[in-house]
C-alpha cells in the first residue's frame, strides 16, 4: 500500500494521540479542515453528515456511536466520513461536559413528565442497577436527555457547517484562480 504507516503504531500511542494529538491541536485541526473541504459531495451532504456526528456524541452509547453515524446518515442521505470527522466532537475533553448536561435534560424531563417513579419501579432492587458507578439511574435519564439535545443542537452544528464549507470552499476557489492566473501569466511571458 502507498500511504501505509512503515510501522505499525503501539495500541498506547494511539491512545495518547487521540487525547494529544503529536502533531498539535492547531495542525491537527487545520488537516481535518482541508480533509473536509476536498471531499467531493455537496456543502449540505457534508454538513449534514458533520452536524451527525456531533449530535451523536450526546448519547453515552460509545460502542454504538459509528452505528448510530451510519444509520442516520443512510436516513437523511448525508456523507458518512464527514459523519466519521463529525464524531471527533465527542472526545475525553468534551464528555464530562456533554454527558453532565445530557443527565441535567433528561433528569429534569423525566421528573416534569413523573417518568422518574415509573424508571425507579422498572429498575426495582436489582443488583445490575444499583451499582455505584454509571448504573441504569444514571445510563437513562443521559440517554434521554443525549437524544433532546442532538435534536435540538442539530440545526446548530448544521448551519455552522454549512457556512463554514462554503467559506472555506470559496476562499479555496479564490487561492486556485490565483494560482491559475499565475500559471498562465508565466506561460504567456515564455511564450513571447
């Protein structure tokens, strides 16, 4: 294969890569940007399948986050390695903060809707609930609430997108009849 790695990256420096990029946050941002702006599907597909991805990372359901990806993707006919880029927002950084938020909604729309007692009976005594760490008390009422807020961030994270492609794509478009013109101005004066 051309673009394959000489050798083979170790299972922990790709795990600490994926929390602090080697090659900085900066650089590391800026590939993804112009890996997004080369893919060659519309602005919305694009969006859409970004704005995927990060509503995605809402929900606490890490082993089924690309699946979920995947299926919505395939729903709304948006582009799935965008949706894959898109999924970056939901990272060790941003989690607390997603997964505090996502718990606060759904708490709160399970204790206004009086579904709380009704998730307290269904859950009953049962020693796979009633663990101290993450347990269903905590797992449904986050999930609930990932899903309200994908469904509300959504057309966020699509209209900021949406104009940030065709920023990038314009200025890019800009940068390539620069260089045309150049191109052709050499051309012209080697010719005379």
């Amino acid at each position: 294969m051309i673009l394959k790695r000489k050798n083979k990256e170790a299972l922990l420096s790709k795990v600490r890569n994926a929390i602090w990029p080697r090659m900085g946050w900066k650089r590391t941002l800026t590939y993804y940007k112009h890996r997004v702006l080369r893919i060659p599907h519309s602005t919305h597909d694009i969006a859409m399948g970004l704005a995927s991805g990060c509503v995605v990372s809402w929900t606490p359901t890490f082993p089924f986050q690309i699946l979920q990806c995947f299926i919505f993707c395939k729903i709304v006919r948006a582009n799935f390695p965008a949706a894959l880029l898109g999924t970056l927002f939901g990272n060790p950084w941003t989690f607390p903060i997603l997964f505090t938020i996502a718990y606060s909604v759904g708490h709160m729309i399970l204790n206004v809707t009086g579904l709380d007692d009704l998730l307290i009976f269904l859950i009953g005594d049962s020693a796979l609930f009633k663990e101290d760490g993450f347990g269903m008390e905590k797992f449904i009422p986050t999930l609930i609430g990932g899903y309200i807020m994908a469904v509300l961030s959504f057309p966020a994270f699509y209209y900021a997108f949406f104009y940030m492609i065709t920023a990038g794509r314009a200025s890019r478009n800009v940068v390539k009849k620069r260089v045309h013109t150049i191109i052709e101005h050499r051309h012209d004066k080697k010719n005379k």
